[in-house]
C-alpha cells in the first residue's frame, strides 16, 4: 500500500472514532476574557481595552488596570487618566450589587471640580461594565465601609466631594450627568449642559434610545441610564475622511460625519410605511425656508437629497416614522444639519 493511501486510512479511521466519541477531538482553544477600561481622551472618556488572564477577578482586574492608566503606545495616541498617579487599588469588594473599591489615599489627593468629576466617571463607569455591579462605592485609604450597603436602594445619592465618596450609581444619577454623558457620545453639542430635561435633551435620548434599541421614551429611565454608562460613541457604516450624513430609519436616527469620526447623532423621523426612499443620495438644494406645494406649509431649515425628499425641520418629530417621506428634525437641530450638510455632501439612507 502507498504512503499516500495509508496516510488517507489513518485520517479517516480518525475521523470516524471521533464520531463515534472513541477519541476525543482536539479542545477548542477558549476566546480570552477582555475588559473596558475608561481612561480619557480631552474632554471625553475613552474606552480601552484590557485582556483579563484567566481565572482573575473581573471587577478587580479592571479596577487595577484602570489605575495602572494608558500604556505608552496610548499615551502617545492621545490617551490619557485623571487617577493621581500613585493610586493603588487594594480591594474590589462585591456585597448586595455594590463595588466597593478601596484606593490608597493619593486617589484623594489634586484636581478639583470637573477634574474630580472625571475621575470618579472613570472608576464608577469601569466597574459598571460588569454586569454583576449596580452601584460604586469608593473608600479611600482605612475609611470603613457602611455598615448597610442598601442604605441607598435607588442608588440615588451622589456625594462626589472628597475625600469622602459615597454610593454613585446607577450613574448619571440627575439630568446633568445624563446630559454630560450624552455630550460624551455625541447626542448633545459640546457643553449643552443645563440641568434641565428639556426638549433638546429628550430629542437627544431619543437618539440614543433608538440607536441602542431600548424603548423610545424620551426620558432618562433606569434602563437607559444603565446603557448610558455602557455605550459608545455610534459608529459609522462605512469608514472614509469625507464630510457625510448616515440615515438608519429603524432607528430614527441620522448620523453627522467627518473624517470617519461622528460629530453628531441626531433622531429624525423618517416616512411612515417606508416611504424615505433608501439609497445613496447627496444634497442638491437648499432652502432656508421652503414652501412644499402639495401640503401648502413651509418647510424651515431644507436641505433635498431627491426629488421632494428633504431634511428639514418639523414642530413634531415622534419616536416613529411619522413623515410622508421627509426627514423630520427638531427645532434645536434642525439648523446643525442645515449647516452640517453643503451642496453635494453625500447622504445614505438604509
């Protein structure tokens, strides 16, 4: 018998052992666990990745990571913290859905207001990406712990003034941290913080309800707070430097780009029954108040991608597509996208 023959014999006798469960197929290697980690970017939290060695602690291997801080290659892309250098993570404590992390004490030590603010965000956002914990608690240096961890079942309380910190969690716990974070991902215009659950920050929780598939109520529920704590910045469907606008009309949702990074996600509402035609379009009109003949109403902030079809802005833009084809856009954004959009910018609709 050729060698060739008998090599052939030999894999099909494996073969069939295998199936008959006589020899045990070779393991699949395990994927390995990762964790996010926020360091910052500017302004702005930005998520990295850690791979987690097996059988470590989630919550305390991300904790540790996030206070070793960006790597040198990180460094230098940008990427930075606002943890003191010199603060250790000692412990990661789990009791009732609470994280209880113990720093040493340089944790307490510089920065004030904003600077503080981002840095209890890092800690309480890293360790919120685990999905056993609902809520932080830092203790810093020999602080001891509370001696009821369900003192705060809501995760109401946000005592951010150091050197002491209490619960922070479910976090943003008010509507300007709602609104920070959505500043963050890019719903909101940078500094649009007021305090004030207005109709540009429910328009804004529209979008990102709709874009993380969450139920559209327009108000920052528990569960979007949740997802607010977890989400990234939305991502593009195709990456390339040039100034475009993404629609997704399942999610109402219409994407500002440039230079592959999103600048804006705004919701829209788009036609009832499908009827914004999907496709590749670009702008071909524009007119700061358009009169549309067949509904006798003026259309303010228009800017055409075919035929009658356009952008402009509409007194309501509900969580549905409610449109005979347009693309609704609230009175606070509509001119963003007017201004957004030149003569001939692209224009995707999926």
């Amino acid at each position: 018998m050729k060698s060739r023959e008998r090599a052939f014999l030999r894999s099909a006798l494996v073969v069939a052992l295998i199936a008959l469960g006589l020899v045990a197929a070779a393991p699949v290697r395990a994927q390995a666990a990762t964790v996010d980690v926020y360091m910052t970017r500017g302004d702005r939290l930005q998520i990295v990745e850690r791979t987690m060695p097996s059988g470590a602690n989630r919550e305390l291997y991300a904790a540790r990571a996030l206070a070793a801080g960006p790597t040198a290659a990180e460094r230098r892309d940008g990427i930075g913290t606002a943890i003191p250098r010199g603060t250790v993570v000692r412990d990661v404590t789990l009791r009732g859905g609470v994280a209880e992390v113990r720093v040493t004490t340089p944790f307490a030590s510089g920065g004030a207001g904003a600077a503080v603010q981002v840095r209890l965000s890092q800690v309480v956002y890293t360790l919120l990406a685990s999905k056993r914990v609902d809520a932080v608690r830092i203790l810093v240096g020999d602080e001891a712990a509370p001696a009821d961890p369900a003192a705060d079942p809501d995760g109401l309380l946000d005592h951010s003034s150091l050197p002491r910190y209490e619960i922070i969690g479910p976090v943003p716990v008010d509507t300007r941290g709602v609104q920070r974070r959505l500043v963050q991902l890019r719903y909101l215009p940078a500094g649009y913080v007021n305090g004030r659950l207005d109709y540009r920050t429910s328009q804004a929780l529209l979008a990102f309800q709709g874009w993380e598939g969450l139920s559209r109520t327009g108000a920052a529920t528990l569960d979007t707070r949740r997802a607010l704590n977890r989400a990234r910045v939305p991502v593009p469907r195709r990456l390339t430097t040039a100034r475009r606008l993404e629609v997704t009309r399942s999610k109402s949702v219409v994407l500002l780009i440039e230079g592959n990074q999103v600048k804006r996600a705004i919701h829209v509402s788009t036609g009832a029954g499908g009827r914004t035609p999907a496709g590749n379009f670009h702008i071909y009109r524009k007119e700061r108040m358009s009169w549309s003949n067949p509904f006798s109403v003026w259309l303010p902030w228009a800017s055409y991608i075919v035929g009658g079809y356009a952008f402009h802005q509409y007194p309501e833009v509900p969580a549905y597509p409610a449109s005979h084809g347009c693309i609704r856009v609230g009175a606070p954004e509509a001119p963003v996208v007017y201004n957004f959009a030149a003569y001939g910018t692209p224009v995707s609709v999926v």
